[in-house]
C-alpha cells in the first residue's frame, strides 16, 4: 500500500514495497555520513623554521673542514672549503692580463687626445676618398669602441675568477649548530651532491603531516599537544604556520605541512628530527563533509531512512574541492544517497 509522506517541497507518495526492495539491493548508492573529528592526529617530526642545506657548485677535494656534526656555528663562518690553488692562478692570470689591456686602454685614450692617433690613420686612406676626414673619424670611433670592449672584458675575467675563488667556501648565511655533513674528514674528493646542513634550534618547532582533508579545520592559533616518541610528557604548543603547497608523502598520502610552536622544545633540548604525533584541537566539531553534488538547491539531500528514500533539510557551509560542509540536518552515520538514478528510478511522485 502506498505510503503518503511529507517532503519538505510537497507531499511525496512512496510505494513502499518498490522503494525497499531498490535501497536494499543497492548498497553502493549510499554513503554513511561522517563527522570531522575536533580533534586531528598527525605524525610528523621535530624541525626548524631557520635551516640553511648548502652545496658547492663544482666538484673537488676537500681541503678545510673545521666543524663537526652538532658543532656550533655562527653566520658568516666558513663550513668547507675546496682546495683552489688553481683558481687563485687563474685570478693571477686575470688579473695580469687586466693590468695590460688597462694600459693599451689608456695609451689609445691619451693618442687619441692628442691627434697622435689620428695622424697615424690618416696616410692609411687615399685623399681621394670622399670626406676623408668623416672616413678617418669613423675609424678612430671604432678602434676607441674596441679598446673599450677588450678593457670591459678583462675586467668580466677578473670579475668571474674572483666569483669561482669565493665558490671553493662554503659560508654559512645563519647562526646555529651543524646538524649534517655528507663527509666527516678533509682530504676526499666531493661532488655538488655533497650535502652541509645548518639549523638554528631555537626556531625549533614540531612540523606536523595533515591530510589534505583536514587541513580546512586547521589554523594558525589552534591549540596542539605533541607526543615525542619515547618522551613521557606531553608538550603544549600553538599552530603557527601552514604550508601553502602541499607534499605527496611515499605512501601516497596528500598532506600539507603544518609548524607547531612549543617553547618545550628548546627548553627541554629535543632533539632535532625526533619523530612524534600532534592532537590538533580545531573548529570541525558538529561538521559533516558530504559530495557537493549531493545537494539540491543548496540546502536539500536524499537520505536512507528504513529503505525509503527521504529528502532532508540541511545547513551547508563552505566548498572544499568536491566536498560541501553540512552544519545542521545530518547525524552521524545517515546513509547519504549517492546515486542520482537510483532516485529517479523509484516509483514516487511529489505534489
């Protein structure tokens, strides 16, 4: 028998064996809702906001390595050095050749100031050419031009040996502690894969992994706790920055990286890199995420309630990707029917 029901946008007649026996059989329709948790656990490691990895720009030996790993470090002091006895001639070099086209330089100018430079042009050209002496002028500009360009690119080599000189250090550009050197000792043979790495613990702070799915309910201002693996206490701190891009971890998982400030982090000297996991406290609580395309009217969605199909009255919030917040109207685990088909394929008609 048929069963009259009210919709919401009218009266809905349901014949209630056709839609039972549809719902029941068509369980990949639905979707149970779910709600986003207040709380959101992610892993992550203890990091720092100020880190500098530096690399040389050439291959070469290793001549001067005058700090180890945990060593402390401020700005401006060198970390490696490569071996540039070579550069330091090729600097000679160019240095040399500069002094010699400086002085062809300054010869030509003082010539040419004194005409000496012209008179020497001059018997070089018939006097029958037309306008010898525009012809003579046009040709003390480009010897002048010349000597100006050899002068410049003399001063070009200087300039790029001097450049290669300064590449055979590596200078660290902040103050803080050597946290990783791909080589221990001077005297090998290092590649630009040759990694040093510089941090300033005191910028320390636990860089948490989000799902892609929570990082909406995440902001700069919400309160964390943080459990550091094989540290009993628990650490207190306050979400102070999140990454704009997103990072593909090697499992798959879409995340977006999330720095949580703790001054226990310093204090209590955790060590840099120590894995752990952060309870993020954030706004998400009473909110469903739903497909957006589910929605009807933007405050309408079919609902399975016993095997009949019912329209339900919603509070929406915001669209995130293919996803639409629900505030009001849904509880937790509503089946959502998904299947726009299965709907119209019932045996119903609204008034």
């Amino acid at each position: 028998m048929p069963l009259i029901m009210a919709a919401g946008l009218g009266i809905m007649i349901v014949n209630n064996n056709a839609q039972n026996s549809a719902l029941s059989n068509q369980q990949t329709t639905t979707t149970t809702v779910k709600f986003v948790n207040s709380a959101i656990i992610a892993d992550g490691a203890v990091s720092t906001q100020s880190q500098a990895t530096l690399n040389f720009q050439t291959s070469g030996k290793l001549i001067r390595l005058p700090f180890k790993e945990g060593d402390k470090i401020r700005s401006g002091q060198v970390i490696a050095q490569l071996d540039n006895y070579a550069l330091q001639k090729q600097l000679t070099v160019a240095l040399n050749n500069y002094k010699i086209t400086r002085d062809n330089f300054d010869q030509t100018q003082q010539n040419a100031g004194n005409q000496l430079l012209k008179q020497q042009l001059a018997p070089t050209y018939s006097k029958a050419v037309a306008n010898v002496d525009e012809t003579i002028n046009d040709a003390l500009e480009r010897i002048l031009d010349q000597t100006q360009m050899t002068l410049n690119n003399s001063v070009a080599s200087v300039d790029l040996a001097n450049y290669a000189l300064q590449l055979s250090k590596l200078v660290s550009p902040i103050s803080g502690i050597v946290a990783h050197q791909d080589v221990n000792v001077a005297g090998v043979n290092i590649t630009p894969a040759t990694t040093f790495v510089v941090a300033d613990p005191a910028s320390a702070v636990f860089r948490a992994k989000v799902a892609q799915t929570n990082i909406y309910y995440v902001h700069e201002g919400n309160e964390a706790t943080i459990l550091i693996d094989g540290l009993q206490d628990k650490l207190s701190g306050t979400v102070e920055k999140i990454y704009p891009l997103k990072t593909t971890l090697p499992t798959g998982q879409v995340v977006y990286q999330v720095d949580i400030r703790c001054d226990d982090l310093v204090e209590k000297n955790i060590k840099l890199d120590q894995i752990g996991k952060a309870i993020i406290q954030t706004n998400a609580e009473k909110v469903a995420l739903i497909p957006a395309w589910t929605v009807i009217n933007g405050n309408r969605v079919w609902v399975n309630e016993n095997n009949v199909p019912v329209l339900r009255q919603i509070k929406v919030g915001k669209i995130h990707d293919s996803e639409i917040e629900v505030t009001d109207g849904l509880n937790e685990g509503d089946k959502l029917i998904t299947d726009p088909k299965l709907i119209a394929s019932l045996k119903y008609s609204i008034l």
